[in-house]
C-alpha cells in the first residue's frame, strides 16, 4: 500500500513538474513506467495510477500536453488481471490532448494528431487522427440562457458550402 501511494505522488508531482526531458520523465520511471532515451514527456500528462508497468515510451517520443495514457478501464482495488499495455515505439509525436486506451501499439515514427482518442492499433509511420473540424450548419438562434435547446435544434440551417469564399482549405 506504502509503495500505491508513493508511486501516487510522483505521479501528482510528474504531472506539474518542470523538466520535460529529465524530471518528469525520471519520475514516470520511479513509478514502473518503460521510457527510452530522449523521451519528451510535456506537464499535465497523466500515466496510469494502477499500472504504469503496462506503459513503454520509446526513444526520442514526445507526449503532447494534457495527453492521458489509461492502462485499465475498471473501479475499485487494483486488480492483474485487468490491464491493458500500452507501447509507444520510437520517434512517436502524441499531440496535446490525446486520450490513449488499453492494448494499444502505436507504430514507430507516427504522429497523433491533437485531442484524438486512440482505442486500436497505429501502424508505424501513420499520421493518425479524425478528420478536420468543420462547419455543420449556420446557426440562427444562439445557444444562450435566453433560447430552449429545442429553439436552438430548430434554429439550425443547412449549409450550402461551409467555406463559399475558399477551395477547402
């Protein structure tokens, strides 16, 4: 239990500390978490509680600010028997805000785009994320405390082109 807790707090401590090339990943190996050499680990990353000996950054990797690495998706007292790895090779760029799951390999030299939720295997050399943003429909009545959602849903009106002045850029 003394270990948990320890292991706990340099996590809390990891995720503010300065040091992206050298505290923080220092910390994430106290903890049990695999890191190669060169890894960029940037602050308010959050690495599994539980199981950070499910988790292995390759060399030369950065983790994007706010990036979440979940190694199990259970309540309660830690359980063996439910953790999922998780392998970042090397040369791997994990934009800012990503979210990745349990049993997931991300391929050597791949990049994950921002705020992408990565739940499945990413070949090597990949440049993975959703689509772009884009419009979906014009709004006539404003989202506000002033109008119902209903008046707002009804509000909505189809676009003809989402950027009529451009050639989708």
């Amino acid at each position: 239990m003394l270990t948990e807790i320890f292991q706990r707090a340099l996590n809390k401590i990891a995720f503010n500390a300065p040091g992206g090339y050298t505290i923080r990943p220092l910390l994430q190996k106290l903890r049990g978490v695999k890191i190669g050499e060169g890894v960029w680990i940037s602050q308010r990353v959050y690495i599994d509680e539980l199981h950070p000996e499910a988790v292995y950054i390759g060399k030369h990797s950065t983790i994007g600010i706010g990036s979440m690495i979940i190694t199990h998706l259970y309540w309660g007292p830690k359980r063996k028997d439910h953790q999922g790895k998780v392998i970042i090779e090397d040369d791997v760029f994990v934009g800012p805000n990503c979210i990745i799951l349990p049993d997931v390999v991300i391929g050597q030299g791949s990049v994950i785009q921002a705020g992408t939720v990565v739940s499945r295997k990413v070949p090597s050399g990949t440049l993975f994320g959703a689509p772009r943003a884009e419009a979906l429909g014009r709004v006539t009545v404003p989202l506000t405390h002033n109008y119902s959602y209903e008046k707002f849903k009804k509000g909505l009106k189809p676009l003809a082109s989402p950027f009529p002045n451009s050639q989708n850029v």
